[in-house]
C-alpha cells in the first residue's frame, strides 16, 4: 500500500516519526509526504533521504501565494529527488476574497506548468473550490493530476476522472464522511487512490492521524464497492505506480 498524501515533516511527528515509519514499512506501507510550508521543505527532503519507504513531494499552501518563486526555485534545485509537487491549488474555505483568490490561481497555473516541464503528478488542494480547481486543470491542459482529499461533488469527480483521467485519494476520513463515500463511487476505479493526510482526517474526529490508519481506507472501500479487499488494493497500487512512476522499491 502506499499511502498517497500525508505530512510526516508536521511537528506532530516530531517525537515518533522513526517509530511510525518502522511500522510503517513493517506493514507494507510505503508513504508520499508533502511538505506545504517553506520551514518544512529541507527537514520534508531529509525524511525521503533516510527512510527507504518513504517519497518527497514539494508544494505551498495556497493561502502562502506570495512564496510562489521562492518554491518554484527550490523545486527546480531538487525535483530529482521528488515524486511529485503539491500540494498546490485552491482553498476557497479559508480565502472569501476574491483578489486572494485570483493570486491562490495564479500561484497554482504556476505550479501546473512546473508539473508539466519536469513530467511528475501535481498533488491537488481544492478545498471548497473543487469546480474551479478542475477547471484550472482542465484550461492548463494538466495530465498527471492527484485531488487529495476532494470535497466537491461526486458528478465534478465522476466527470473528471472519467473525461481528464484525474486521479482522486480517498483519505481515512471516508469512514465517517457520506460525501467520500459517494466519492468512492463516484470515481472511476481505476483513477482511485488512498491516503491518510496525518495528521489530520483520522478515521475518528479529533485523534491524531498516522499512516498505520491507511489499510482502513482498503477495507471501507472494499465495503463501499462490494469487492474483495486483496482485489481493491491490487487495483490502487497499480493506479498509483501508474501516476507515481518515480517511485521505486
């Protein structure tokens, strides 16, 4: 399994990240952690460089526009050593303005043609804006597309990976979320991955998320589907080994 999108340079890990790697692994986990903030790049970095089971993934909160060059410049210096870029996108939620909103756009265009130019998936932030986030994609003509953890409606997801071939991580949270239920149905099964986002969208509300939580995902989508569960997680580690091709084991 591997656990798409999550945050192991969060200080949340500080204290145990050697632990839950080292179960991790044991379990058959490997892990993408994406690292949004520009304090968490390098140490985000390291983690990929002495974990085996472990990938890098570099982007910016979209709230954090203004560091756009800043990040373009730092994934330029080390894209070698990463499976993808993101997150990067939209966050309507927290942002009500629209002038912000138009710099969240144009900060996250910037990241799609950084995508395109090193030929690696972007990871998808589109909080509340899920309509407007694919349109972007669609404009920019994006192919690699990860939306983690998409909130939008179940027809926007049907249509995008079905038409686009986006692919759509359900994280942990879908044991509790009747919208990433309808996601998981919604979504063409072989556009379908899975991720924790630790450490939050734990499977219970409140608790700290970790990657250990992701054979949940495997087992509600199984349920959701109706479908073996050794079956779902063939089918998603292809897809993500399909998307993912940096990945190495």
């Amino acid at each position: 399994m591997i656990d798409t999108h999550c945050h192991l340079s969060n200080p949340e890990f500080q204290k145990d990240i050697d632990v839950i790697v080292k179960r991790a692994s044991e379990l058959g986990i490997a892990i993408i952690s994406s690292s949004i903030e520009k304090e968490e790049w390098d140490s985000n970095l390291s983690l990929s460089q002495k974990y085996d089971s472990v990938f890098s993934s570099t982007g910016l909160d979209p709230e954090n526009w203004s560091d756009i060059k800043l990040a373009e410049q730092w994934i330029r210096k080390h894209s070698e050593h990463l499976v993808s870029i993101g997150e990067n996108g939209l966050d309507y939620y927290r942002t009500r303005d629209h002038a912000e909103r138009e710099l969240q756009r144009n900060a996250f265009i910037d990241m799609i043609y950084l995508s395109k130019e090193l030929e690696i998936p972007i990871q998808v932030h589109s909080r509340s804006a899920g309509k407007a986030a694919i349109e972007v994609l669609e404009q920019e003509e994006a192919t690699l597309v990860h939306l983690h953890a998409f909130d939008g409606k179940a027809s926007l997801a049907r249509m995008a990976s079905n038409d686009f071939g986006y692919y759509f991580s359900i994280p942990t949270s879908v044991v509790r979320s009747p919208q990433k239920q309808k996601l998981v149905k919604a979504v063409s099964i072989e556009r379908l991955l899975i991720e924790t986002d630790s450490p939050v969208l734990a499977p219970e509300r409140g608790m700290r998320n970790t990657p250990l939580n992701l054979p949940i995902v495997i087992q509600e989508i199984s349920k959701i589907l109706r479908r073996d569960e050794e079956e779902i997680q063939s089918i998603i580690l292809e897809n993500t080994l399909r998307l993912y091709t940096r990945i190495r084991f």
